[in-house]
C-alpha cells in the first residue's frame, strides 16, 4: 500500500473542519499582514514560498534573510525550506509543522493548513494582546 493512497481519499471529518474553517478566515480580496495577495488557488499562492517568508519576517523580523524570487523549483523549495526552519526558530512545535513537499507537491495540503492555523494560533498567544484586542485583529491569514 503506498503512502500516496492516504493522501488522496475523500475528505474526512477533521479535513472538513480545518478547509471551512481556513474558507472562514480567508478572503481573496484582503492580503492581510504581508501586503500580499495569495489569490484564489491555496495551494498555487503560497506553493513559491514568498508570502510564507514574507510573513515570517513579518512576525519575527530577519528570520527568513533571504527570500528567493525566482520560480526555478528549486528556489520555490529552499524559500519552503527557509520558512519551516524560521518557524521552528519561532517557537513553533515541530509536531505542527508541514514538510515542504506537502505543499509544493500538494502531498499534504490537510497539514499544511495546520500549521497554519498553529502558526496563527502560536502569533495569537505571544502577542501579547489583551483578550478584547486579540479579537479585533487582522488574521494573519
């Protein structure tokens, strides 16, 4: 049985509830905190990794120092590459992170929605913002 089976079977209860809960937050038409557009494809708008380094250097200023713009594939992946280590060095569990291929690949994107949702989850609580301000803020996604 190949691994790729588990990746491709139909949308189970969880998948369902991270997709409409991610649809909840996403708005094609407001780019949030990096200023940048994902566009309507999920998996297309970040696949090059740009507006995921972006938005690391956003949150912890010169995490991710070089931020490739080719789309020579594998810039895409070190641009990947570069955002999950600046996550870790984040502070993020590396039990919530994605693999790169799991996005540039569109291996796992159930996970890479997680992560995600972990990283913005992980912004919220070291903010620092008082419960009535956090409520108000602009999702990072």
């Amino acid at each position: 049985m190949s691994s790729t089976q588990f990746n491709k079977g139909p949308s189970y209860r969880l998948s369902t509830e991270v997709k409409s809960r991610l649809l909840s937050k996403y708005d094609p038409q407001k780019e949030g905190l990096t200023g940048l557009s994902i566009g309507p494809d999920f998996q297309k708008g970040l696949k090059g990794g740009i507006i995921l380094c972006t938005l690391m250097n956003k949150l912890q200023p010169g995490s991710v120092p070089k931020i490739n713009c080719s789309m020579q594939n594998w810039h895409q992946l070190e641009n990947l590459s570069n955002f999950i280590k600046a996550m870790v060095s984040y502070g993020m569990n590396p039990v919530d992170l994605f693999e790169a291929n799991d996005l540039f690949e569109s291996g796992n994107l159930t996970q890479v929605q997680m992560s995600l949702l972990a990283l913005d989850g992980f912004e919220l609580l070291t903010s620092g913002d008082p419960p009535a301000l956090a409520s108000q803020r602009i999702n990072i996604f």
